[in-house]
C-alpha cells in the first residue's frame, strides 16, 4: 500500500474495529411528573420531579427544549449549545393551561405538554387552522447504557464481539407516523430515506468509500421528515441515531455526555422549513466570487517550481483558474514528521511570498492545508507546550499520543491559549499573502476518549462530550481570526467536519475521501443533497475521485468533471499517482472539459445568485426534485429518494451519468416544460413536457442537462479568472414557451469580496420578468439597490430568447421599434443587443 494511501485512512483503520454501540434503557422517564412552571423572559421553564425543562422559541417555526436531569449524572451536562447562533433572540410564547395539559404557542407551532407523565408534544397549524400532530415524545428523556463492542478475530474469517466499554447514556425516543420519510444524520451513503438506518454520530473518516457508508466525516444529529419538520438533537457528545429500525415508529437518540437538548423546526413548505432552521443555527455568510471558480489541487504539489509549473499550463492551454492548494508538502517533505511544522520547507518553497505574489497577479489565488496535530518531533512542539495550546491528559499535561504521522499532541481549539497558539500561525502566513485555508483531519482523525479539552469558561470536559464539535470550533477560530485581520474581507475555509449550524462560519465541506471509481461517483448527489437541507449548502466532492486508481479511466473522470459544473465548488483533487488536473491529460479529455470549465465561468452570474438567495434563505444551491412537489402520500414518494437528478437553482435539471458506457439516462420530470440545454447550436432545443419520465439521450461531450421553460440564465464571456470578471458586459437567456404566462428572476452582483455585502447593502438586484401572450412576449428590465463600488453606470446587455418558432413581425424597446435583432431559424434564437444604462427597460416582441 502506497504511503498517500495511508495518509488519510489512519483513523478508519485504528477505529474501524469498533463494530457498533449497544444501548440498553435501563430506566424510561415514564414516572417524570410536572410540577410547576415559571416564566423568565421569554423562557418558560418547568419544573419536574426528575429534571427541569426550558423551553424557547426562535423566528417563525422553532422551539428549543432543554432537559437539565437533577442526577446530574451525563459529564458535560451544562455545556452550551453549539447548534443555536450567537446572540440569537427567541420569541415569546401564547400560554394556555388546564388540569391536564400546558400549551405553549408561538407562530403556528405548538408544544403541548402532557403533565402525567410528563411528555411533550409538537403542532402545527395547517393553512385551514386545524392543528397537525408533527412528532411526540416518548414521556420525555431516558437513562440507560452504552456497550462499546469491539470485534475479535477468533479464527481465520470470523470474530468474536467483546464488550470493552459501559458507559451512561442519556437520551429521546419520539414517536414517528407510518409514512413518514427521514433524511439527515449528515455525511453518510444510505440513500435519501434513511428511515430504518441506525448509525453512529462520531465525526470519522471513511477512506474510499463507495456505495454504502454508515459513519463518514460530518455527522449533524438532526432529520428532516416529509412531514415538513426537522428535529436537531443539539448535543456534541459521541452518540447514537436510530430511525425506527430498532422499534417500529420510533426515533431515538442517544449521547454519552452533553446537554439533553433538542429544537423542533416546522413550516408549511420544504424551502421555508430549512429557511426557519437557518434562522436559528445561522446563515452561511457568502463567499467571494473567486470560490466559484476552478481549483488546482493535488496531493500534493511538492515545490514552487511545481506550482508555478502548475499555473502556467493551466493559462498556457486556456483552462480559467482561481486558486491553488497547497497539501502537507509545503512544510515538509514528508508524510512523516512534520506535522505540526506550519512553516515553509525553504528547501523545497525557497521564496514563498513571492510565489504567492506571482500567481496571484496571474489571478490565483493561494490556499493551505492546517492541521490541527503537533507531533512531538515537530520544530512548534516544545512551543505549542510551552504556550499550554494542546489538550493535556488527566495530569494536566500535553496529552500525546500515536497515530500514522507519527507521536502527536492535538491543538485544543476550545481554549484561549490554544486559540491564541494556532491564530499567531494563521496570521503569519495571511501576512505573506495566503487568501484561503483549509482544514483537515479535524474531526479530529484521532481523538482519545481521555484527551480534555478547556472550554472558554474555564471548564474541562473530556474528548467524547465535544468530539462532533471540534471541526465547528476551529472553523469559527479561523472565521474570527480572519475576520480580525481583515474586517472586509470574506474568509474561505475548506473543512471536512464539522456540527450544525458549522455554515455560519463560512465552512466549505466536502465529501471526504471517495474512491477514485464510478462507485465512489455514485454517491456524491446524495451526499450534497442531505448536507444542504441540513444548513451545508457548499459541499462538494473531490471532483475525479480521491482514493486509489492504478490507471487513469477517462471516461469517469470526464463524467465527475462535467457533474462538476453543477455542483458548488469546482475542485478536483486526489492522489497524485494519477493527475488530478484536467491539464495533465490527454487533449481528447482537455477539449471536452474545457468548454464545461469554461462553462462554469459564463455561469459565474447564475451561480453567484446562488449563493445570494442561500445567504438570505437558507435555500441550497444543489435541490432535491420533493421541492417542486409536496409529499403528500406514499404514491408522491419517488421524488423523496430521487439521487439521479437535482435542481441546480431553480433553472437546471441535471442528471450525472454514473455509470460506464451510457448513451441515456432516465429523467423524472417535474412539473412544467422542459428544454435539453446542450442541444447543437445549429437545432432548436428539444422540448419535453413535465410530469413525465424521459429517456434522454447522452454522450461522453454532453452531459443530461434540462433547462426549465420561463428561466432567465445571465451568463458572462471567457474568462482566465474571476480577477478578469467584468459587469460591464452580460448576456441573458431566456426560455420562451406559451405555456409559462409570466416569469421573474433576480440577479445579484457586488464587489464579489466585502464582507457583509448583502447586510450593508453594498449590491444590486437586476430584475427580470417575462409576460407571454398569445401573439407578444414582453420582457421588462429593472434594478433595485444603492449599489456597490465600481459598479458600472452602464451595460452592454445582449438577450438570447430561446423557442422562437418565426421571425417576429415587430421588436421594440421602450416603445421604440430596433432593427438589430437577429433571428436564427435553425436554432430558433431571437437576439438582442442594446446599451443598458440601469433605466428601467421593456422588450416588445410582436
């Protein structure tokens, strides 16, 4: 087994051993009785004969319940929520009480409880005002034990389980109705409905994975029900999810330390669900422009002179790039040894700065890898003691151990000091002109259960009450720190684990370390899909496959790429035994990619609106198909579990080809009418009706690609980066048919960097709508917003209506009759080119 290989599978291998957590309930609250409420604020909090219970409302749909048990006897028990957001402001409540029941009303969700035995129960209120029953207690928390197996071989092919750890547990069990469908849990291969799944909440890596993964780097202890609720156990304790496999119509959870604590979130529709979730954990703030772009990266590049090397070909065959990334090599030359160094191997990178001076004005930008281990051979180890920055062992020592790398200490980014420790080294590699920063390994990797951590108020609490957090917790260091550094500047952080409401800090995670092989392909809309409704709207894969690969298969790699275009963050990366850069292929490869690439450019206007609307609303740039139809019954389910195709944005309709030698794909078609966006510039594209499932031809220069009729597509010419990105010019599409009477879109534009841009009002909003009559479509042009600095006063603006049967007999602007159009009666195109200066605009076409 190659090194590389090694590298990223040392905890799967060290962990993988532990076979599953057996919990046995020793003692169900079943004989919890109310005593008496009281209300402090907007808290309601109730007092019980076993626990006390507080109970908080937040925005338009969410109430937080906080168990705090009497025995005290979970560790951690007082930690904080990491889920909620800072200063976040709950609501107040509607009080009602009788002999039997408290009722607590805010907005249209309610929590009734039942006084004996004590159990709550959520409502909400239809449109017709009838309450609906969303989900119940089980008569409130339980007690009970966690048995740790671990499998032993006993002879040759088979093992014995032997328990080698009992531990307290506390937890929820709710009951489920019999139709209902759950996503959630987070990073994991199960399939959309995870309904009958029982899983680990313990962030770890799973290298290579393929088709099926139980536990992977990002757990978020949450799951959203077709039911349109979400409950979010906010704990960030090692745990345990189990989705009525274990008992019919019973959701359990289950934690070996932390708060008992859970929020219920509700509304009428998917997209104002997850709008209601953000509201609590936090929005992702947006991120600049340049992060839509197109990623060199690799593990790893080993010298400047590679670097360069790298950024030059990429120019040199006209592939756009906006940033590299720098893997462990850049302080090392090693796997081995150096970890912890986080200083330039001068050897290998002799001039740092000026290399990251050079490529940025060739418009790269320059990311590095961090992690978060110091081993003890490290040149920063007897600094990183010193300085007290690493989490110690129960003598309060530096708590060492080993892994793969090698005899390690682990940062504790819970603690002042260790914050302090590591944002030194951030800041001094920002100062030599480091844009962005990526941290891996941090779930942590390797995390012994003894390690203790510091938190900010002085309290200790060992590795397993806040193992799920760690990831959180450095990305909101890294998120202040930078902030610190530079106020006005959006930070970019790569991370592979993390917590929910991690978005808030402007966490970028991605799928971890796939298999470089169609099965590792597979899985990845999946994987997105459920990360975004759960707040993670950026997660990617490593686009090509990360893990293993002994020859280069084209025709896959080729296929991710083009999936690609359509997904967040546009980074292939893997190891370097095979080249993971598109220009280190052959040139059958380079030209068909090259145009997706590029594609992904042109689309830099669309895909930045994205973002946008996902910083307002929480709406994820990559949608399930359940979106467009509401799950009402068991027949409605197909769109639920649909891991073919998604919704990028409100446009696109893609589905990747996933599997070798492919010259279709079936496609389920939402409602509406459908066009096939990659058909040949010289036809009209091919129409299908919604509702409907399509075959839809392919081949290897296409990808399944379906463009929504009454879409508005604002697109830009070529480009080498975003450095080049230019306002001044744009070209809009838009998808004509008689059947979509009206249609709106808005499109967004900044400076493409300041932070807090939307929240300062520092932007605009270009306006599009469309009217279709029966013999005249009219389109009007707007814009909304004070602005933002070098905006420009006028645009050249060209409009592309696609689905014009004939030659109009009339085209006018602002009542004006032009002459200039140009109608394509092969591909049935009308195109219109005019000055824009930002007044507002109305196209006639007769």
């Amino acid at each position: 087994m190659r090194l590389f290989t090694l590298k990223h599978c040392t905890a799967y291998l060290l962990t993988s051993l532990i076979s599953c957590l057996l919990i046995s309930p020793q003692s169900l609250a079943s004989n919890t009785n109310y005593l008496s409420h009281k209300l402090k604020g907007n808290t309601v909090v109730i007092t019980t004969n076993l626990a006390t219970v507080t109970l908080d409302a937040y925005g338009e749909g969410a109430i937080a319940a906080h168990y705090q048990p009497l025995d005290k006897k979970l560790p951690a028990s007082q930690l904080p929520s990491f889920a909620i957001k800072e200063q976040a402001m709950n609501s107040s409540f509607v009080i009602t009480e009788d002999n039997k029941q408290l009722t607590l009303t805010s907005n249209k969700l309610s929590a009734v409880i039942n006084k004996t035995p004590f159990s709550i129960s959520y409502y909400q209120k239809d449109n017709s005002q009838k309450n609906r029953l969303l989900i119940a207690e089980q008569q409130g928390f339980f007690s009970g034990t966690v048995n740790e197996v671990k499998e032993i071989p006993a002879s040759e092919g088979s093992t014995v389980s032997k328990i080698i750890k009992e531990s307290p547990v506390q937890g929820f069990r709710f009951h489920l109705n019999d139709k209902e469908k759950l996503l959630g849990g987070g990073e994991r291969v199960l399939g959309m409905d995870r309904r009958g799944h029982s899983f680990p909440l313990y962030n770890r890596a799973h290298y290579g994975y393929t088709t099926h993964s139980q536990q992977m780097n990002f757990s978020i202890p949450a799951v959203m029900s077709s039911e349109k609720y979400i409950v979010l156990f906010d704990n960030s304790a090692k745990g345990y999810m189990d989705l009525a496999k274990k008992e019919k119509n019973t959701l359990e959870f289950s934690a070996v330390a932390g708060r008992m604590a859970y929020i219920v979130f509700s509304a009428d529709t998917y997209p104002k669900l997850l709008n209601n979730y953000v509201d609590v954990t936090g929005k992702q703030p947006l991120p600049p422009r340049w992060s839509l772009g197109n990623y060199a990266s690799r593990f790893g590049y080993r010298s400047e002179a590679e670097v360069r090397a790298t950024v030059n070909k990429f120019i040199d065959l006209d592939f756009p790039l906006d940033a590299l990334i720098l893997d462990l090599y850049w302080f090392g030359k090693d796997i081995k040894g150096h970890m912890g160094n986080l200083a330039w191997d001068k050897n290998a990178f002799p001039e740092p700065e000026k290399m990251i001076s050079d490529i940025k004005d060739q418009g790269v930008k320059t990311i590095l890898i961090t992690e978060p281990f110091v081993l003890s051979t490290s040149s920063k180890w007897q600094d990183a003691v010193k300085q007290q920055a690493l989490a110690t062992d129960a003598q309060g020592k530096a708590k060492q151990f080993d892994f793969y790398f090698g005899n390690t200490g682990l940062v504790d980014v819970f603690s002042g000091k260790g914050q302090q420790w590591f944002n030194d080294i951030y800041q001094q590699l920002y100062q030599q002109g480091v844009t962005g920063w990526w941290g891996d390994l941090g779930e942590p990797e390797v995390h012994p259960s003894d390690t203790l951590h510091t938190l900010s108020d002085g309290s200790v609490v060992n590795a397993d009450a806040i193992h799920n957090v760690y990831g959180h917790q450095w990305a909101k260091m890294v998120f202040d720190n930078q902030l610190k550094m530079s106020p006005d500047q959006r930070p970019f952080i790569l991370m592979r684990s993390g917590f929910s409401g991690s978005q808030r800090y402007g966490m970028i995670p991605w799928t971890g370390d796939v298999s470089r092989s169609w099965d590792g392909l597979k899985p990845q809309v999946e994987l997105s899909l459920q990360m975004s409704l759960l707040g993670m709207a950026y997660t990617h894969s490593d686009l090509g496959g990360f893990a293993g690969g002994e020859t280069f298969d084209q025709e896959m790699y080729i296929r991710w790429l083009q999936y690609g275009v359509f997904q967040p963050i546009y980074r292939p990366h893997a190891q370097d035994n095979i080249a993971p850069e598109v220009v280190f292929h052959d040139k059958q490869t380079q030209d068909i990619l090259r145009k997706f690439i590029k594609l992904r450019y042109k689309l830099l206007p669309y895909n930045y609106s994205l973002a946008y609307q996902n910083s307002l609303t929480g709406m994820p740039l990559m949608r399930p198909l359940f979106f467009e139809q509401e799950f009402k019954q068991e027949s409605d389910s197909a769109s639920f579990d649909n891991v073919s195709s998604y919704l990028w944005g409100d446009a696109f309709l893609v589905t990747p080809v996933v599997s070798a030698n492919v010259s279709s794909v079936d496609v389920n078609l939402p409602a509406g009418v459908w066009f096939d966006y990659f058909t040949s510039d010289n036809k009209p594209a091919k129409k299908y009706q919604g509702n409907q499932t399509i075959n839809l031809a392919t081949r290897l220069e296409t990808l399944p690609v379906l463009v929504r009729g009454g879409a508005f597509i604002p697109m830009i010419d070529d480009i080498q980066s975003t450095q080049d990105y230019d306002p001044c010019k744009l070209t809009v599409h838009y998808y004509a048919d008689s059947s979509v009477s009206s249609a709106d879109y808005e499109m967004y534009e900044d400076d493409g960097e300041t932070y807090q841009a939307i929240e300062k009002g520092l932007f605009e909003l270009l306006k599009f709508s469309a009217k279709q009559q029966k013999k005249q479509l009219t389109i009007n042009i707007n814009r909304t917003g004070k602005g933002y600095n070098g905006m420009p006063q006028a645009r050249i603006m060209t409009l592309v209506i696609h689905n014009i049967a004939q030659p109009p007999n009339k085209i006018s602007l602002n009542n004006k009759v032009i002459n200039n159009a140009m109608w394509q009666n092969k591909s049935n195109t009308l195109t219109v080119t005019f000055t824009w200066q930002h007044q507002p605009l109305t196209l006639t076409i007769q």
